[in-house]
C-alpha cells in the first residue's frame, strides 16, 4: 500500500488494512458532511477577507465544495475508508475538482478544530430538530390534559392507591418534565455555541486569521477562548448525553406507566392499533410494543453517555484519537431520543382513558381517607395527628366490614369518634376529593384546565 496522500509525506508505506479498519471514520462521520462543508465555505471567506488566500481561490473552493455537496446528497459520491474521515473525504474530491487551490483550504486550521466545529455544528441542529419533535409531544400531552381534566383516576405512591387525582394532571406532571428535559437541552445548546474553528491543531495559528468572523457566519455566538481546550472539549457532547439520558429516563417512566395502564388487570387505558401490535399464536393480544421500547431505550442512550464519559476520563490535553469515539454514541443517542419523542407523541395523542375502570380501582385502597382526616381538622378542630389515628381507626373498621369508607353507617362512625355527623360524607367520593385540592399545583379540575392553558403558553409558543 502507498503512504496515504493527505498526510504520507514522512512515510514509506501505508497503513496495514486492520489499521485502516480501526482507523477510518468515515462510515459514520459522513452524517457531518453538510456541517464539514459549510465550516470550510466559512473558513475561505474569512481567509479572502483576511487576504491569506485570494478570491478566486475562496470562489473556486466554493463551487467546488457546492458541487460535493451536490453529488453527497445525490448519493454519487464515492465515500472512501482510505482517506479515513469526512474532512479529508471532501478535501481529496475538492483537488479532484478544482486542482491546487483545494490546497489552500486547510491554512490555518486542522482536522482538530474542524471536527470539534462540524461535531457543534450537528449536535446544534440536532438539539434544534429535537426541540421540535418535544414541542409536538408537549401539545399531545396537553390537549390530552385538557379533555380530561375532569376523569378521575386513582394516584399512586408505591403503586398503592393513594388518592384520587385526575387523569389531565397526571398527564401534565409529564408535560412538566418534558419542560424540564427541553430547558436542558436549550442550555447545552447555548454552551456548545462557540466556534474552535481557527484553533488549528492546538496552539492557534501566525496566520492573521478573524476567528470571530468565521463564528458568526456559522451562527456561533463567537469564537472559543483558548485554542488547547477548543480541540480537546467534548463536555458539549458529554453534557448533550446527560440531559438526553434524563429526559430518556422520563419518557421510560411514562411508557412504563402506559404498559401499566394498558394491561387487562388495570384498562385505564386504550391504546391504538397504530401504536401496537398482534401476537402471532394467541388471536385477542394488543401488546405495547412501542411503549416497551421507549421503556427499553434508556440502556443504549445511558450507554452512551456512560462510553463517552469513559472515552474522555483521563484523556491528557489535547486532541487524542480516542475521541473520534464520541460521535457513534452521540449519533446513536440522538436518534434513539428522537424515536423515543415522535412516537410517545403519537401514542399520548391516540391514548383514550377508560374513566369506567379508574372509577372501579378507586373503590379499593381507601383513596379518600386523607381528606376524612382533614375533615375531621376542618369541621371538629382535631389536632392533624389526632385526626390521622381515627381516620386509620375507621379504615380498620371498614376493613373488617369489606367496604369503602363511603358504606360505613354514619352510628358505626361515630363508635370510633362520637362527634363524627352526617356532613363527612360529603368529602368521601373520590369527585368531591380531586374538586377540593384547588391549592396551587393540586389536582382540581378547574387547576388542571388553568394550568393545560398556562403549559401551552409557556411550552407551545
Ligand atoms: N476523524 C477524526 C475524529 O473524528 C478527525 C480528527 C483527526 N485528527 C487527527 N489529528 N488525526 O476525531
């Protein structure tokens, strides 16, 4: 094998096949080829403008660089292992098309800056497509809320039923989480926001170059301070995994909470044809295979940030091959986060609640006992503590009997607290409970109605 033509000049013989195996990138760093493309254009207009190249120069690199860009995108390039990534894939074809001058390009930069730029540069538009595919869950998630604020379901803590709440607020617990999980991402995306193009290899270059020019034609917010850390920092990509390992997190928790739901022994829900499937040898199966898999994913996506915080731990400055491990976890992780996010959207939108069977689950479990006991602060001025030991001495009571506490006689309640009177039924159905939790956050439905509008303004703006 020859030396290799980008960089062979001190070597005799090229790279053996397995190192070119363990080497190249270019089967998955090729996803940055439009971000590797515009960064270059960026680049020969800031060497133009700064006189290091001249123009026809900067004007041949750029019809040059269209037309890769073209022949990319009409799948009639030839990507080759032998040229390692996408940076020297697209410098070889552009001395293929426009000779010398493709030369030039690379002055005052080197493939350290130029991948830490292109990895931003993507990891930027991912974060911006992400975005909008929450915002599509965040509305299913609310008009959801919204249309059901009124059905009652039991809540749960230890998976016990622990008091009636509606199903619109349970569905904007998550509308709150998802609101979380974009905020994260948003604050990745303003740290990454700076440029390293122009930190060359490591030190920054003699050449009079205008780094803040080339960060704001790339829509960064300005260039990076200090050309060691500008090829060594991953912690954008590292800080993408972790607010994508939480918010993967939170859509697992609802997915698991959906298989719950959709299960026979609770159908507090139906799910979709669309959003599940058959079972090849038993006829009546409508298994949550979608929501299993966002329940599944959070595996491979804390993997990832787990391989690349292992990748970089250690790692002396500056840029070191290693890193080229950064961006198969970071692809992977995104685009599983975003599967995770379009189809939770589709199944939250065709998920109908069945208020029939949440009703049933509320007769067992004693789900209005907290607000008997506050009855009992309320109305007979109980101490709360006080309170709590007759309400758990009627609970006993209606155990022994095998009812609710809504069936017990008025004469059977009064054996555990003589002042108990008529009016304590009046706060044991589980409608009158969620009514009255009208505190700032509670369960109401009027709060639920108030606080869907309010998502929508603040998430769906
Ligand atoms: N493919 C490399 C990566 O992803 C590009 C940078 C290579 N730089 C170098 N000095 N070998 O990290």
């Amino acid at each position: 094998m020859s030396a290799n033509e980008m960089w062979g000049g001190r070597f005799a013989g090229g790279p053996a096949a397995i190192m070119q195996e363990i080497n190249a990138s270019i089967d998955f760093d090729k996803r940055m080829y439009l971000q590797d493309i515009l960064g270059s254009k960026a680049h020969s207009d800031m060497l133009a403008a700064t006189g290091i190249i001249s123009e026809q120069d900067r004007d041949e690199i750029h019809r040059g660089l269209t037309q890769i860009q073209e022949e990319i995108e009409a799948d009639k390039f030839e990507f080759s292992a032998e040229l390692e990534d996408i940076h020297m894939n697209v410098e070889a074809r552009l001395k293929e098309i426009i000779g010398d001058a493709a030369g030039r390009l690379h002055t005052a930069r080197s493939r350290n800056d130029q991948v830490a730029t292109d990895f931003r540069l993507w990891l930027r538009d991912a974060i911006d497509s992400l975005d909008a595919q929450y915002a599509d869950l965040h509305k299913a998630l609310i008009n959801k809320a919204e249309k059901h604020a009124d059905v009652v379901m039991p809540g749960f803590t230890h998976l016990q039923a622990a008091q009636p709440v509606t199903f619109g607020h349970h569905l904007l617990a998550y509308a709150e989480m998802v609101g979380r999980d974009r905020s994260r991402l948003a604050d990745c995306r303003k740290r990454l926001n700076e440029c390293p193009l122009g930190a060359a290899a490591l030190a920054g270059t003699s050449f009079p170059t205008d780094r803040h020019m080339t960060a704001k034609a790339l829509g960064f917010d300005g260039p990076t301070r200090n050309s060691m850390d500008s090829v060594a920092a991953r912690d954008f990509a590292m800080e993408f995994l972790a607010a994508a390992s939480i918010s993967a997190v939170h859509l697992s928790r609802l997915a698991e909470e959906i298989v719950i739901w959709a299960s026979q022994q609770f159908s507090f829900v139906a799910l979709s044809d669309a959003f599940t499937t058959g079972s090849s040898i038993m006829p009546q199966k409508k298994n949550p295979d979608a929501a299993e898999l966002i329940r599944a994913k959070p595996g491979r996506i804390i993997g990832s940030l787990n391989a690349l915080l292992i990748v970089m731990k250690g790692l002396p400055m500056t840029y070191g091959k290693d890193m080229q491990e950064d961006k198969e976890v970071t692809f992977d992780a995104a685009d599983n986060l975003s599967l995770c996010v379009a189809v939770m959207a589709g199944m939250v939108e065709d998920m109908e609640p069945r208020p029939e069977f949440m009703k049933a689950a509320l007769v067992n479990g004693f789900p209005t006992a907290t607000d008997l006991a506050d009855w009992c602060v309320r109305v007979l001025n109980m101490p709360f503590r006080d309170a709590h030991h007759v309400t758990g001495s009627l609970v006993a009571l209606a155990e022994k009997k095998e009812c609710g506490l809504e069936d017990l006689s008025l004469a059977d309640m009064q054996t555990v607290e003589a002042s108990i009177t008529e009016d304590v039924f009046s706060v044991l159905s589980s409608e009158a409970s969620v009514t009255s939790r009208t505190s700032y956050g509670g369960t109401a439905p009027e709060n639920v109605r108030a606080m869907a509008a309010e998502a929508r303004a603040r998430f769906l703006k």
